[in-house]
C-alpha cells in the first residue's frame, strides 16, 4: 500500500483512505451507504471533519459530479455542546406549574 492510501480521512473513526476507496470499489458510492458501512462520519465531529473528502474520493473513484451525491446532513446540535452547559440551562429554567 502506498503512503497516500495511508492518509487518515476520519479521524474519530481512525478510517483510512484505502478503506473509503475500497468500499466505493465494493458498491458504497454514497456517503450515507459509507457511513453505515465504515462508521465515517458517526464520530464525534458527526462528519464535519470529513464528508468533503470523502464525497471528494467518490467523485473523483466513480465520475459523478458533486451535484450527483446526496451529502451527509448534519444533525442538531449544529455545534457539538458539552453537556455540562445543557444540564446550566436546565437548572435555569423555572419549572411551569
């Protein structure tokens, strides 16, 4: 295996080049289908590190345009928040009697 296929596309996931690009060779030409195949885009930045690059190695594997590739959505919170600020809010809040 070349150095470049030793590149680290997910890194929550520790997910390789070489793994993306051999699941788009198994058939996994979406971003979801790879997702839920290699777990790419289920770590803690929820794909925000590297849908990109992964819809960049779908295109640039299989020939689709951009356009032609649903991307991952991403999921609220937007912005990941600790849960430490959620449980402040909470004890803010007055509860409705």
């Amino acid at each position: 295996m070349d150095r470049d296929n030793e590149i680290i596309v997910c890194f929550c996931e520790d997910i390789t080049k070489a793994q993306i690009l051999e699941a788009i060779d198994e058939g996994y030409t979406e971003p979801k289908e790879i997702k839920g195949h290699l777990r790419a885009g289920m770590g803690e930045c929820e794909g925000r590190g590297c849908k990109l690059q992964i819809m960049q190695l779908i295109c640039q594997r299989t020939g689709k345009f951009p356009g032609d590739i649903i991307p991952l959505t991403v999921r609220p919170p937007i912005k990941p928040t600790p849960i430490g600020v959620l449980a402040k809010i909470a004890k803010q809040e007055k509860p409705m009697r």
